[in-house]
C-alpha cells in the first residue's frame, strides 16, 4: 500500500539523516526521484524553493509536499508522520539518557564525530541545487547578486532577499 511504503521511505530518512534539513536533501533527493521515482528533478527543485519560502523546517516541508503529490492529504500526513517520528522517539530516549550521559567522554566524541559530516550533507545538498537551479546567465545573475547582497549587507533580513529574488525572477521570467 503507497500511504505504508511513503511512511517508511521518510521514516528512514528521519532515522539517518542528520544534521537538520538541508543536509537531509540529497537523502530525500535519492529517495523521492532516484529509487522511487515518485517526483521529477524539476519537481524536487521547485520542493526545496517552496519549502525555503515557507514557514517550518525545510525536511518537514518537503515531506509535507512530496507525500501530497504522491498521494494526496492522507500522503502528506504519512510522509509528516514518517520523517518527524524518528526525531521524537529519539529525543524522548536522549532527555530520559541526558542527564546521565552528558558527562561521558564518548558521547561527546559522537558528537563531535556528526559534525564534519554535517557539513558534507550540506554541501551535497548545494550540489544538488546548484546542478539544476543555475539553468542560464540569468539564474546565475540573481544568484550571484543575491550571494553579494547577503554577504555584504547584512543589516537586511534573509527573508527580504527571497522575497526580492522572487520578484526579480517574476519579472525577468
């Protein structure tokens, strides 16, 4: 049944993808598109920017969109369901754990371990972005403008920039 297997699929991208929702994308990216075939690329790029847009963690957007495209509302709650449930049974047994673990030395190693690899999913999920969002030299104007905006002024809201890069590309488009 599709509603069992969508709660599965994002079920096991809640159980190992660490670090947040950008370094879970190329999870959900091999997922949805590669081995189940259930959206397009074109269509997981228009996801992530709707999800960006949007209020919520981009994961919980994306699963939220991926299982309505799939198989409507009730898709869209198991595709919710199956991503946020790892998280909560895992952090129900860490705050019942913390108090008697947070003083090993192991654990903080495993800590301090999850985060190089962090910074790999995030830049794969860049990767992944890049190769279909900068289609030609305008794209590529408004993301490169977009990246000097926000690196340099930086009294100005992220927020206002995608609202400002939304209309541009309105406009150009």
């Amino acid at each position: 049944m599709i509603y069992v297997k969508i709660f599965l699929t994002f079920f096991k991208i809640g159980i190992f993808g660490f670090g947040g929702g950008y370094s879970m994308l190329p999870l959900i990216h091999k997922e949805v598109v590669a081995i189940n075939e259930w959206i397009g690329e074109d269509d997981f790029i228009d996801i992530v920017a709707i999800s960006q847009i949007t209020p919520g963690p981009v994961t919980i957007n994306s699963a939220t969109y991926v299982g309505y495209k799939v198989a409507g509302i009730p898709g869209s709650i198991m595709a919710t369901g199956g991503v946020i449930m790892p998280s909560i049974i895992i952090m129900l047994i860490i705050s019942i754990m913390f108090a008697a673990l947070k003083d090993n030395k192991y654990m903080k190693y495993a800590i301090r371990g999850l985060r190089p690899i962090t910074i790999g999913l995030i830049a794969s999920a860049c990767y992944l972005m890049f190769d279909g969002v900068l289609i030609d030299y305008k794209a590529i104007l408004i993301f490169v403008t977009a990246l000097i905006l926000m690196l340099f002024v930086k009294k100005v809201n992220p927020i206002v920039w995608v609202f400002i890069a939304c209309f541009v590309g309105f406009v150009i488009y």
